[in-house]
C-alpha cells in the first residue's frame, strides 16, 4: 500500500513538473516569437522593407528579352563574321554612346521587325508584302548606316586635326620634352578626337603595352592615310634608331603639303558643284526676270 502511494505522489510530482516546464517554455517561444513580430513591425515602420521579393522592371522583363532575341535574329541575317567587323567599325566611330556589338545587332533585328510591321499595317494587298520588304530591309541597314557615318565625320575630324597636333608635338620634342611628355602635352591642349586617341595610347603604355604596340592599335582604329603614315614612320624610328625629333619635322612637313594640297583640290571643284545649282535654280530665275515683261508684253499684243 506504501509502495503504491509512493509510486502515484511520484507520478503526480512528475507530471506536474513536465507540465511547468512545457508551460515555461511555451512562454518563452511566445516571447521570442513576440519580439520578432514586434522587430519586424519596427523595421517596416522605419521605412525598410523586409522579407519582400525582388521588383523586376518592365524593361528587364519585357524589353531585355526582345532585344536578345532580335540580335540573334540579325545575326542569323548577317553574314559571317559579322561581330569582327561590325567591332572594326564601330572603333572607327569611337564607339559612340558606349556601344557594343550585341546592342547594334539587337537594334538591326528591332528595326527589321518594326520597320515589317509597318510595310503591311499600312500596305494593302501584294504592295503590303514590297512595303514590308522594303521597309524591313531599311531598318535592317540603318544601323550600319548610322554608324558607318559616324565613322566618317570622325575620321575626317581626325584629319583636320593631324597637323596641328603634330606641329605641337614637333615643338614640344625639339623644347626638350620626352616624346611620351609631348604626346601627353598635345593631349591636354588640344580637342577632338585625335585628343582622344593620344590619351588611349598613353593609357595603354602605362598599363604595360609597348609603344609600338599601342600606336599599332592606333593605326588599326583609323582610315586616314596620314596618320597610319605617322606611326609607320614612328615603328621604323624605334626599330633603327632615328631620332623622333627628326621624323616628326619631316612629318609635320609632309602633313603641311597635305593639307594644302586637298584645299586647292576642293577649290577646284567648286566651278563643278555650282553648275548644278546655277542651272537648276539661278538660271531659270534670271530668264523669268529678264525675258518675263518681253513676253507679257508680246503676249498683250
């Protein structure tokens, strides 16, 4: 009987204890649970957000996508080779407004589907298909076009600019400077794109690259015959040890020549390009001036 008692007071004793504990630590999971709602209540009072997924834009969503898949169009259009080239160009254009090769074909594939779509919106009929081709085939090359012109203006401004850098540079050498000095000097103190050009070179040949192997990029980047000139004249320098001084003045007088000579080959075809206008338009005015009141006049008779 004493046994029996002892067993149940100890059974009692023991469930009673379970019992706290797991009341004691409900309390304490509650109050943990607590203070995290009341810390993320908090930190979305303050402004931050917590826990929430990541917003992506329409334009990665929707835009992103369309513009890989129309580069992957033009470029299955395009003939091969088409990146190495299409590079090429757009470094003869100084890679204006920091593009690359995959934003132009993704701006070809664009055009082509946009300028389609339009040839048979406002088509009708078999002129709706032409229209489409048309116009698909114009979007397609407008890109090629655009940055083939801004290779041009940019190589033309390069020649402009050749001589009067390059008598800055002949003066800074013969004043005693170090030709990379020089170039640096002629960098700062001038503009445009040939500015441009000396300072890449310069970059080049602090990252490492050997003087001849910079203004060997330099001439890859350019079609203007003086200034691939220019470093071939630099590279026979380096490897047979003419000084520069020397090949800059007969550079800086070859480039003088040049130059005059392509002003009196525009001067000469001046006479060439205003006969078309003058007979065009200031001949047929004349004649309407001179010979008008004659035949008014005969015509009244």
């Amino acid at each position: 009987m004493d046994v029996l008692l002892l067993g149940g007071l100890s059974a009692l004793c023991a469930s009673a204890t379970l019992g706290l504990s797991a009341l004691a630590v409900g309390a304490d999971d509650r109050q943990r649970v607590q203070r995290s709602l009341a810390a993320v209540s908090a930190t979305r009072v303050g402004g931050a957000r917590v826990l929430e997924p990541e917003q992506v834009s329409f334009a990665d969503r929707v835009l992103v996508p369309l513009l890989r898949l129309s580069g992957r169009l033009a470029r299955r259009l395009s003939p091969g080779g088409v990146a190495q080239s299409m590079q090429h160009r757009l470094d003869v254009a100084g890679n204006p407004s920091a593009l690359s090769v995959e934003r132009v074909l993704s701006l070809k594939g664009a055009a082509l589907v946009v300028g389609a779509v339009l040839g048979l919106l406002f088509g009708s009929g078999p002129v709706s298909l032409l229209l489409a081709v048309g116009l698909g085939a114009a979007g397609f090359f407008l890109p090629d076009l655009l940055v083939y012109n801004s290779g041009t203006k940019r190589q033309l401004a390069l020649q402009r600019s050749l001589p009067d850098s390059m008598d800055l540079l002949t003066i800074s050498v013969e004043a005693g400077l170090g030709f990379d000095a020089a170039l640096s000097q002629v960098a700062q103190h001038t503009d445009g794109p040939l500015a441009g050009e000396f300072f890449r070179v310069l970059q080049e040949m602090q990252i490492g690259t050997s003087r001849a192997q910079s203004f060997q990029s330099l001439a890859e980047r350019t079609t203007v015959p003086e200034l691939r000139a220019f470093v071939s004249s630099l590279a026979q320098a380096d490897q047979f040890g003419i000084p520069v001084a020397n090949v800059l003045r007969e550079q800086s007088k070859e480039l003088r020549v040049k130059r005059r000579q392509r002003a009196e080959e525009k001067a000469q075809k001046v006479p060439v390009k205003i006969m078309v206008p003058l007979v065009l338009f200031i001949f047929p005015v004349m004649f309407i001036v001179i010979l008008g009141p004659a035949a008014a006049g005969w015509m009244s008779r």
